[in-house]
C-alpha cells in the first residue's frame, strides 16, 4: 500500500486538533477571560472549563468530518439517515455547505455586520459575573440561562454562543459502543427517548452554530421560522423546512454516533485509510465541481433576539 500525500495532510490536521492547547489571550476589545480554542475563541470561562471545552470542539469537528464525508460519498443514499432529515440533492450542497463552515470556523457570509461576518464564532460562558456580552449590554444573560434551565442559545445577530450553567451537565460525547438511539414503534420514535441521541456537549453547539451559519431571518416576526426539537418533528419536516432547521443537522450528525475524544483518532486515520484504499477519488471534490451553490441569499435587517436549544 502506497500511503499518499493526503494521508500525511489528514494526519497533520488530526494531530494539531487533539495536540492543540488553549492559551489566555488578553484584548482591548473585549473586557471577558479570552481563551485561544484553534479556530474558535472562549470567553469568560474558568481554565478548567477553557480545558472541557477544547475537547468538546475537537469531538465536534470529528463528529463533523464524519458527516461531510458522509454527504459526499452517499448523500441521500446514506445509512445514516441523510434522506431521512433533509429529503432532497438539492440539500446535499446547503448541508455539506453549512457543516464544513462549521467544522473549519469560517466567518459567515450571510451576516451584515462587519463585525459579525469578518470574525469566527465565539463561545461565552454565562455565569453569575458575565452576564452581558458586547451588542447585549440591556440583556440579564444570566437570568435568561436560568429561566426555563437554558442549556445553550446562538445571540443573534452577534458571533457569540452562549453557554449556560446546564450546559456543564451533559457528557461531552458518547463513549465507545455507546447507543442512545430511540426505539421505534407504530414507525414512530418513542417520543420519550428522541432528545436522547443529540444531548452531548460536542452535539449541542452544532445546533447552535447552525443558527449562526444560516441565514439571518427577516425582522417581521410572521416570517421567523418555527424551529423543531423533537426527532419526529425532524424528520417529518418538508426539504425546505428540514435545511432551516438546526436539530436536523444535530440529529444527522449524531447518527454517526462517533467514539469519544479517547479513541477517535483511530478512528478516524482507519476511515482514511478506507477511503484512499477504495476510492483514489474523492467525491467531494465530484460535489464541489458539479455545482457551486450559496447556502441561500442573505437576508437583510438585524433582529435581535437569542435561539435556545
């Protein structure tokens, strides 16, 4: 076997994600506790949770990378249930699209801040001394988390990611041979069981950096979209309606049902090593060149409002 320049190209990236270290970073613009998180940034966390949180980052992007390459291989002949969540080809480009933003940190386009659109996402951790962050000064963010036992909301339109006190409450990621997947009867999921499968740490900001990549919605509150959380709902969305929705890419992504940040590594390099054994070609670049499609057209107006999961 002939190990390519793009086995050592994937090694190198996994070997900086899993070996990368947080270091404080003091900035005139920012008054919170600033943390280095590679492509993402942490503010107003302790150094104990600085450290929870690069785990949790770095077993999202491997959760995410599984996805994408998922989508691009087979997209709506996945066994994962592609299909299933978001119904139609035309999603396999908007939903490779927004995961790949997510797994790289890219800055959205759709935001019509300059300070929003040129800046990754960064998370904030909401306690009883950071109650605020920049753009939010007349929020109580700390209240908000409070009310209703908030875990994690997106403060749109702004780069930040909330996270509440309940969110420090769910495991980072499964462990191996973990299965949280919901039974089924009457070809329905048990409705008592279909949160189940995304509620880990590493899953939850992708539901929250979802809102972030999608399109800002219109001010008029007739035309905000209603967002579903249950596995049912989810699945039994229109293909418009499941490509707006971020617990569909949750979901999806949670199917994968990845090891924990422990053994995700080989993991990960035996995928690679499949896939350069039995497909020289990737699809991916197959998806990129057949068609090049932006997410959607950016709406204008600044509707400032937070989104819980």
């Amino acid at each position: 076997m002939v190990i390519t320049s793009t086995f050592w190209f994937f090694l190198f990236n996994i070997l900086q994600i899993v070996f990368a270290s947080p270091a404080p970073v003091a900035t005139s613009e920012n008054p919170l506790v600033h943390f280095n998180l590679g492509i993402f940034s942490l503010e107003g966390c302790s150094v104990y949770y600085s450290s929870v949180m690069q785990n949790v980052i770095r077993a999202s992007r491997l959760a995410l990378k599984l996805a994408i390459n998922d989508v691009a291989q087979h997209g709506l002949d996945s066994s994962h249930g592609f299909k299933a969540f978001f119904k139609t080809e035309e999603n396999m480009y908007k939903v490779y699209s927004v995961l790949l933003n997510i797994e790289t940190g890219q800055p959205s386009a759709h935001h019509t801040s300059p300070t929003v659109s040129k800046a990754a996402p960064s998370f904030v951790c909401i306690t009883p001394e950071v109650t605020s962050i920049p753009g939010f000064s007349g929020y109580n963010l700390y209240e908000y988390c409070q009310s209703d036992n908030r875990v994690a909301a997106y403060a749109r339109p702004s780069r930040y990611i909330l996270l509440c006190e309940a969110f420090w409450e769910f495991p980072v990621a499964p462990e191996p041979g973990e299965s949280r997947c919901p039974s089924v009867a009457n070809n329905q999921f048990v409705a008592s069981q279909s949160g189940r499968i995304g509620s880990y740490q590493s899953y939850i900001i992708i539901h929250e950096l979802v809102h972030y990549y999608l399109p800002e919605p219109s001010p008029n509150q007739a035309l905000k979209p209603e967002e579903f959380y249950q596995l049912n709902e989810c699945v039994s969305l229109s293909a418009t309606g499941s490509e707006r929705n971020p617990s569909n890419y949750q979901f999806y992504v949670a199917s994968k049902l990845h090891p924990s940040p422990k053994s995700v590594l080989a993991t990960v390099l035996t995928s690679v090593l499949t896939s350069l054994i039995a497909s020289p070609f990737v699809q991916i670049s197959t998806i990129i060149q057949k068609r090049s499609m932006p997410l959607s057209s950016t709406i204008k107006g600044r509707w400032l409002n937070l989104v819980a999961w």
